[in-house]
C-alpha cells in the first residue's frame, strides 16, 4: 500500500512514521508514506496556501489551486484521495477495512477556517472525520488514519490472530478484558476462570465480557439499547 500526505507541517507527521509497527513496516516496505510539504506547491514568492474567505467571516481559507496542483502532481495515479474535517464522514472499523484494500491513498491535512470546497468538489476528495470535534489541523487524524489502516495490511502486524480480537472485529462488540502477571496487584486478583485451563469456560467468560464492556462503556453499539 501507497500512501501520500499533503500538509503544510511535514514534520509533524514524519516523526511518528519512523516509530514502533509502522515504523518497521514502513522500513522494510511493506507500506509506502510519502509525506510532501503542500507549500512545495505554490507559485508566490510568500508561498500563501490561505486567502480571506469570500461573504466574510472570520478565519482563513485553503485556496484551491494549491491543493489541486499538489494532488494533480501525482498524475495518473493518486487513489482515493481524502479531506481530513470534522465535517466529513466518522471514521468507523468497517470504513477501515474498506480503505485497507485500496492500493494508494492520498490524505489531505486541512488546517485554518476550512478548505475551499471545490477541493471536495473537483478532484474529488471525500471528507473524513475521525470523531465529533475539531481539532487545529488534519495531520492528527491523518496519523490516526494511517495508523489504523496499515495495521490491516499483511505483515504490518506480527500476529495477524490478534486482530481478530480487537474492538469492533465483530461488529458492535468491544474487547474483553485483559489480564497478565502478577496474579495479584494490589488487593485485585486475575479472575480464576482465567488459570484453570479450561479453554470453552475462558471463551465463555471471554465473550460475555466483552459484552458487558459494550453495553457499560457504549450503549449506542448495543441493538435496541440507547441509553
């Protein structure tokens, strides 16, 4: 997998890259990030990527001829390009998988007031939110996506089995519980279930959990519960 970031602060995002999994991945080429600087892409001597937007208001806006000189600048393959905003659609775990199988993503970090739309409307781009709030700019959320999409490509995680029990590996269930040594911390204990060997039994315990985690920490997953 290829993926390509546009921003105005590189740095930002390189320094994570080189770090833990992906970092390892991105080493041995297993994933491909290339981060460019959006500036790179302007034709004035200040290299302005922002103007004044037009009715008024307050803030700044992304120009588009920048962004569209950037991203074009990948010509004839830039994959499916996205708009980091709080306005876009809500990263969830099936868009995940979904953006797993495309073989180049091109991210765009927004930042100011907003991109100007036609960003969204002419490339196309698809505007994508990693939650409902905002933040100063979109390099977070691109590492946030970044981060969640390569650790569904083979070989980006040692034990592809353990991405079977995360979070939302099956729809609409949380993980369950987990316990390591010492068995006892503090006054807490390991719960037995989990020292006797007994491999139907610690499923079992496994599951209704993961369950009870759902239902206590996010009720809106849980069918006809909206507490």
């Amino acid at each position: 997998m290829r993926i390509d970031v546009f921003t105005i602060f590189p740095d930002l995002v390189r320094g994570p890259l080189t770090a833990s999994l992906l970092g390892k991945a991105i080493e041995a080429a297993v994933v491909d990030v290339r981060v460019h600087d959006l500036r790179d892409h302007t034709e004035d001597p200040h290299r302005d990527v922002d103007d004044a937007p037009f009715g008024g208001g307050p803030g700044m806006v992304m120009k588009p001829d920048v962004w569209f000189r950037a991203v074009e600048s990948l010509d004839p393959d830039r994959g499916r390009v996205l708009l980091l905003s709080p306005a876009g659609r809500r990263l969830d775990q099936d868009l995940v998988r979904e953006l797993a199988d495309e073989p180049h993503l091109t991210l765009l970090c927004g930042r100011y007031e907003g991109v100007d739309e036609r960003v969204v409307e002419g490339l196309p781009a698809q505007e994508l939110s990693i939650g409902d709030y905002v933040l100063s700019g979109g390099e977070l959320p691109a590492l946030v996506t970044i981060e969640a999409v390569t650790r569904l490509v083979p070989g980006v995680i040692g034990s592809e089995e353990s991405l079977e029990q995360d979070s939302f590996s099956e729809p609409g269930l949380l993980d369950h519980p987990h316990y390591t040594r010492p068995r006892e911390f503090r006054g807490m204990s390991v719960p037995e279930v989990l020292l006797g060997g007994n491999h139907a039994e610690i499923e079992r315990w496994r599951r209704e959990t993961a369950e009870a985690k759902t239902r206590r920490n996010r009720p809106d997953l849980v069918p006809g519960d909206r507490s």
